[in-house]
C-alpha cells in the first residue's frame, strides 16, 4: 500500500505543480495592446469671405482730391494660384478699365514673371514700370500690383522686381519700396 500511496502522491504533486505553472502562466501574459481611441477632433476651417480671396485686379478711380484703389472681380478660370494671379496681371496690364477707373501703370509694361512662394508672391515687371509720372502716379501703380498680386491672399507678401532686381526706388520721385510689400505696409506709407 505505500506504493500506490507513494504513487498517488508522486501523481498528486505532479498535478498540484502543473496546475501552479498553469496558473502562473495565466497571471503572467502580456497585456492585450489596445489602440487608444482617436481624439475626436472636430475641425473648424477658417473662412475667409469670398469677397477678399476673389481673383480681382485693382484700378483707380478718382475721388476729387485723392485717389482710390477700386477692385474690379475676375472670373476664376485657371487652377493654381500662379495660375489665376498671372492671369489678373495680364488683364491689368493689357486692358483698359471702364471710363470711371484708371491705371497709372505705363503702357508697355509686361509681366516677366510671376511666382508664389511659401515666403510670398515675386513679381517681376518690365522697366516700362519705372518710367514717367509724379509721386500719385507711383503711389498709384505701386498700389494696383500689390492688392492685385494680394487679391487671392490679402495677407501675403509681395516682393516686386523690376527686370528680375528687387525694386528699392520707383521712379524720378525715389519712393522707396519696402521689401517685401504688404497691403498693410502700403496704406501705412502711401496715401494716395
């Protein structure tokens, strides 16, 4: 009898042990990985109104003792901002406005280039854009290139060229231009 008490025993500590290394086993698992759950994240995009990001070209009209820059909308026809922006400078370049609107940019000034940057919009123009009238007819034409170059970003800034050098003084007047150029800058130091 003490064999077989011996046996169940021996047979009783086996499963007493394999029954701990069961459990054991159990306890020590790694933990599932979860994914923690997406932050619900709700998206409010800016909105600019549509009236400030149109692809406009700006004329002047005149107001008796001063003049204004008066923006004329634009159909948006092309798909890039380089695109749409070459597009209003070949329409204020080539065309004439209607008989209450001007432009003081000299006939025969072309657009050379244009390109938009992360850091603005460069406009480089012929050196036709230098030539005659006083310090309104400067202000002026300084004036329609910004806020046209700004019409689709009124904050961005403009760096103006003449001939592919930045323009430091336009015109006989010497106004300086500050580089780059905002809509902000512009009102600042020039009145028109």
């Amino acid at each position: 009898m003490s064999e077989t008490r011996q046996l169940f025993g021996k047979v009783g500590v086996f499963f007493v042990m394999a029954a701990l290394l069961v459990g054991c086993e159990l306890f020590e698992q790694e933990p599932a990985v979860v994914d923690p759950p997406e932050p619900n994240v709700v998206e409010n995009p800016v909105v600019v109104p549509e009236e400030l990001v149109s692809p406009r070209v700006y004329w002047l009209k005149d107001e008796g003792d001063r003049l204004s820059l008066t923006p004329t909308k634009i159909a948006a026809v092309q798909e890039t901002r380089e695109a749409q922006l070459t597009s209003l400078f070949e329409e204020l370049l080539s065309t004439t406005p209607d008989a209450e609107l001007s432009s003081t940019i000299p006939a025969g000034t072309e657009l050379l280039s244009l390109t938009v940057q992360p850091d603005g919009v460069v406009v480089n123009l012929s050196e036709d854009f230098q030539l005659g009238g006083g310090s309104s007819s400067m202000m002026g034409r300084l004036g329609q290139v910004v806020y046209t170059a700004t019409s689709l970003d009124p904050d961005a800034p403009v760096w103006l060229q003449i001939e592919g050098e930045p323009l430091e003084l336009l015109g006989g007047e010497g106004l300086e231009i500050a580089q780059p150029m905002t809509r902000e800058i512009f009102t600042t130091e020039f009145d028109l």
